[in-house]
C-alpha cells in the first residue's frame, strides 16, 4: 500500500528534469554560459585568450573573496572581514613590493598569513566566545579597515612590477594565471569537501546541535572554517593587487557586498548547510561578465548596479522556488 | 496531572520575567551613558577645550546623524532583519533634496516630505521582499542598496549638483531657544521614538516578532505589516538624516552614506541590542550612538590619524559584544543574588 501511494506522488517527467539540471553549480554555470554566448554575440572578440584572460583578471579577486565568503556561509556564518583583509593585503603589496618571482612567492604567503591571522581572531571570537558571526566580523572588519588606513593613508603606491605581469599575464599564451590561482582554490576545495572537515562543515551549517551531538568538534571545525576562509580572501587581496598594481586602503570595500551576492547567486542558501565554493566562484564570475554583457550592449556602466542587484534577488528567489520544489516530492 | 509545566526549562532558558530583562537594558544603557560622561571628563584633562558644553553641543549636533539613522537600523535588528541599505538610501535623500528640490523652491515645504516617502517607497520595497518574497534581509537590502545606487549615478550622470534646500540648512544651521535646533530635534525624535518602540503596541509587536515569529503569528500580531513596517521607517530615517547631511555640509556627493552603514550596526550593538532580534531598547541604541561620536569628535581633537580613529571604533564594538554576552551578565546576576 505503501509503496503504491509513493508511485501515485511521484514528480512530474518535467520537475525531476528541472530539479536535476539545476542541482549544484549546474544552473549557474548554465547562466553563465547563455551570458557568455550573448557576449560573443555582441563582440566576436570576446572569444579571443586575451579577452577571455582579461575577463578572468577581472573576476579573480571577486571569485576568491566569494570562494571563502561561501565557506563561513555554509557553516551557517556570516563573513564581513572580507573586506578588511583584502584592504589590508593591497596596501602591504603596494607599500612593501617584493620584486622577482621570489619576492611574488613571498607577497602571496605574505597575504595568506595575514588572512590566516585575522581568520583566527575571527575563529576565537566567533567558536570559543560564542559572539554572534555577524557581530564579530563587524568589529574586526572596522579594526581591519583602520589598520589599512594606518599602513597607507590614501591611495598610492605600487604593486611589485613582477606581479603586476605576471599575474595578470598568460601561461603558454592560453592559459590565464588568474584563472589558474582560482582553480588551485576550487581544487583544493574538491579534495577538501569530502573529508571529515568538508562533511563536518555542511554538518554544522545544517544544525550545529546535532553536529555536536554526533560527535563532531564544532568549537574546531568553525574555528578552521574562518582561518581556512581569512587564507583565501589573503590569496583575493593579492590577486586584486595584481590587478589594480596600486594600493587603496578601501581596495576591498566594493568586494563586500558582491561576495555576498556572488554566493547568494550560486545557490549557497545563506542559512547554511547548503552551496559549494564552485557555484559561488561561477556566481562571482555571472556578476562579472553581466558588466561586460551590458556594456556591449551599450548600457551606460552607471546602471549595472541596477541589473546585478535585479540578478541577484531573481536569483534569490528562483532558488528558493527550486528548493520548495524539490521539497514537495 | 501530566500536564504540569516543569519550572526548571524556563530557569534554565534564561529568565526572561520583567525584573531580569530590565536589570540587563538598564546595566548596558547605564553603562554606556557612564562612559560617554566619562570620556567627556576625561578629554577635559587632555586639553580644557574639551569637555566643555560648547563640545557637547558639537557631538549633540554630529551626533544627530547617527542617532537617528541607528534608531532605524535599531527597529529592523529588533524585528529580526538588517538593514544594508542606509548608505544608498541616505545618498537618495540628499540628492533628490539638492537635484530635484533644490536652494530656493517655494514647494519645498510639500517636496521635502515626499523626497522622504520616496525613501520610505525603498524600504517599502525592501521589506516587501523580504516578507512575500522570501529573500533574506541581508541579500535584499544589499540588492536594494547596489540598485538604488547605481539608479542615482545614473540620475546624477555622476556628478550630483545643486544646493541645499533653505529647510535642510535651516534645520541644521539656527539656533532655537538657546540650543542649536539640531539638538532640539533631536531630543523630540528619541522622546518619540522611544515612545513609539517602548510604550505603544506596535513596539511590542516588533519584539514579539524578533523573539519568535511563529509565535508571534499565532499570538495574533499581525506580523506581515510588522515586519515590512521597520523597513520603511528604517528607510525614511535614513532619507531624512540625508537632507540633514545636506543641510549641514551644503550639498551631496554620491559617496555621503558611505560611512554610515558599519557606525549604525555599531551603534545598536553598541546599545546592547542582539544582533538577532527581539531584544534592546532604542535608549541603549542612542547611547550607542552617541558614544560612538563623543569617540570620533575626541579622536579628531586630539589629531590622531582617521585609520587609528577606526582601530579604536572597532575595538570599542568588540570589547562591548564581549562585556554584552549572555553568559556575562548570567553570571552577574547570580552575583547580584
């Protein structure tokens, strides 16, 4: 009887295939790739490796800052430190530039340590004094943003040239390094994800008390989550300098807002225990190349706003409708 | 028989009767009173031009700014939301006051309240969102915050003109019975703010909501014009300090809410309000404010750099969410018994 009223409640031939085909990261890489087609639509150049790598230049600080934005968000935490760490990064790269491929080695670990330090004090106050996440990275975000402002008051200075280049320049003529560094990211993520941290991080997004009860050290695995994420927005303040060659205490400003709407457009639900790194990078990429969409089509600079906003609560919105969706099974 | 409540679930989920939760609001708005005084008094011993009543009319008057935009930001953390996006909607007031209202318009007595029912349409649209559509505070205020903006450099072409409506500067600028108006107002906006989230029902209605929704739902509150309503007046406080910002530096810039948005958070955590929703009191919120710039104007006296300035802020929210945490004040109260 049972098993008769399941066959009689079975989805639609369509929902299954709807439901499927948007699973993961597989909508938004969709998205991206209509995107994408319109823009070589509209500019045959689009399809070039120069353009192609410039767009990733482009898209590589937001796809890191994203990247460790989706992992506090997965453990159902919020990240407002972004910002700081990457400020802080840009203006050390453009006050201490290190030449030579040496020196770049040295910046990014550089970085990478500075993430890993505000990540920790992050991973103090958020799983040993239990603040609330939120709270507590607005607190070291504006502390952040100060000691920016105290290594360089306005913006100036310059990025090692070496950086700069070879950073934003191409490996065998093809290949973007920007692109490369990402996808270090997301692989590291890949082999990450299925081991006890990566399982204990979805754990304890989805309900930490039963995480806890379960067996999993939530006080350590929250505590890692934001030291793992401070690295990574680390590698985005390096990246972004690469990029811009020159420092501004407020470089990571603008990145804050949009790493959140580059993980809400990939799907990661923002109450945790659901997204990947993957979906948020191809997010972060969708916000970026909409601006290049737009401008082809001749949309003044100044209304992007508009339209990635308009994305990002349709985005919201159609995702939460493919989550009841798959609910009603 | 089996239906008896056990006593000792609720001991053990906090105590929440009327004589505890006081106890907590009033030790963090007295707190935070304490130490604004005491900053005073002590910058009093830095330099004697600090300190004085003309300087507490200053941080009054700087303060007003930031007072009135965290009592917003204040009502829509108590309902259990956030607001991201004052700066955009403080960058909407002071541009429609100087572009579209401009110095000398005779209308400007009926186009000032609707430049702020224009802000008010943005919460509006804000907290419809965030109710019937479902998208969660944080990404629909964020949404509403890069729309907006980019909408008003496209309306500015980038550079906003115009000056300051006669009213805005009038506002900002006169003396009233001795005090500058500004500080007049304010005391009238916080006596009616505070009447309004402590003393009237929708007040109650809000905590209710930000303590449980479900809850609040079945108690009978009508919980989707109560969660929309913190939205709008959030966005028509921010509206207004935007024609004040105006009225006080004579013109906009597209970047003026900018610095807004972390100090508001700051202010009503600051305040001893829960991040979370259903708790604080806006007085402990305009304490908050205020401290915040009683710091600033002191820092700026004594001509620390703007980037130490920001370390100490930081640290000043920091170190009140510690001495604000639950486990804290449990502990205190077990002292105090």
């Amino acid at each position: 009887m049972a098993l008769a009223q399941f066959e009689v409640q079975t989805v639609p031939a369509w929902k299954t295939l709807l439901i499927k085909s948007t699973r993961g990261a597989a909508l938004i890489v969709g998205i991206y790739l209509i995107l994408y087609a319109f823009y070589a639509y509209q500019q045959p150049r689009a399809l070039s490796a120069s353009s192609f790598a410039s767009l990733m230049n482009n898209t590589a600080p937001l796809a890191l800052a994203a990247a460790g934005q989706a992992l506090v968000v997965i453990s159902r935490g919020f990240d407002l430190s972004v910002a700081g760490v990457i400020s802080i990064c840009n203006v050390t790269l453009a006050v201490y530039p290190l030449e030579g491929p040496g020196g770049a080695l040295m910046s990014a670990l550089l970085c990478m340590a500075i993430g890993l330090t505000v990540g920790a004090v992050n991973g103090v106050l958020v799983a040993v004094l239990r603040l609330q996440s939120i709270a507590a990275t607005l607190a070291t975000m504006i502390i952040c943003q100060g000691i920016a402002l105290v290594i360089l008051k306005a913006p100036g200075g310059s990025v090692a040239n070496w950086i700069a280049d070879e950073m934003t320049g191409r490996l065998a003529g093809v290949i973007p390094v920007s692109g490369l560094v990402v996808a270090l990211v997301i692989g590291t993520w890949l082999l990450l994800r299925r081991s006890n941290f990566g399982l204990s991080l979805y754990a304890i997004g989805a309900d930490e008390h039963s995480a806890a009860l379960s067996g999993i050290n939530t006080r350590r695995v929250r505590f890692l989550t934001f030291v793992i994420a401070g690295a990574i927005y680390g590698l985005a303040g390096f990246m972004l300098s690469a990029q811009t060659a020159t420092g501004n205490p407020t470089a990571g400003t603008p990145l804050l807002m949009l790493s959140f709407a580059a993980v809400a457009l990939g799907g990661t639900s923002l109450s945790g225990g659901k997204g990947g790194l993957f979906a948020a990078v191809m997010g972060a990429a969708v916000l970026m190349l909409l601006q290049k969409v737009l401008f082809s089509f001749g949309i003044s600079s100044f209304y992007t706003g508009m339209f990635q906003g308009v994305a990002l609560i349709c985005a919201v919105v159609f995702s939460g409708l493919l989550t009841r969706l798959g609910e009603v099974k | 028989m089996t239906q008896t409540p056990e006593p000792t679930p609720f001991t053990q989920a906090g105590d929440t009767r009327t004589s505890a939760k006081i106890s907590r609001d009033t030790i963090s708005a007295v707190s935070v009173a304490v130490l604004c005084v005491l900053l005073l008094l002590s910058a009093r011993l830095v330099s004697p031009a600090l300190g004085s009543w003309t300087q507490v009319e200053t941080v009054l008057v700087l303060g007003f700014f930031l007072v009135v935009l965290s009592y917003g930001q204040g009502l829509v953390i108590l309902s259990g939301g956030l607001d991201l996006s004052l700066p955009a909607t403080i960058t909407l007031g002071g541009i429609l006051a100087t572009s579209w209202v401009g110095a000398n318009d005779p209308n400007a007595w009926y186009l000032l309240p609707v430049v702020l029912m224009i802000c008010g349409l943005v919460g509006l649209m804000s907290g419809i969102g965030v109710v019937w559509l479902k998208v969660p505070p944080f990404i629909m205020t964020m949404a509403m915050s890069i729309i907006v903006a980019s909408a008003l450099l496209g309306y500015t072409n980038g550079t906003p003109r115009g000056a300051a409506p006669t009213a805005a500067v009038a506002l900002m600028k006169t003396e009233l019975l001795g005090l500058p108006t500004p500080v007049i107002v304010l005391v009238a906006f916080v006596a009616m703010g505070w009447l309004f989230q402590s003393r009237s029902i929708y007040g109650r209605y809000l905590y209710a909501i930000g303590t449980n929704l479900d809850a609040a739902r079945i108690a009978g509150v009508p919980v989707t014009m109560m969660q929309i309503l913190p939205y709008v007046i959030s966005a028509m406080c921010a509206g207004f300090v935007g024609i004040a910002l105006v009225g006080y530096s004579s013109g906009a810039t597209l970047r003026m809410g900018d610095d807004y948005l972390l100090p508001s958070i700051a202010a009503v955590v600051i305040g001893g309000s829960s991040i979370l929703g259903g708790r604080g009191t806006n007085l402990g919120t305009v304490g908050g404010a205020i401290l915040l710039t009683t710091l600033g104007t002191i820092i700026s006296a004594l001509g620390m750099e703007f980037g130490l300035r920001t370390v100490i802020e930081g640290s000043i929210v920091l170190f009140a969410l510690l001495l604000l945490r639950e486990e804290l004040f449990q502990k205190l109260r077990n002292l105090w018994r």
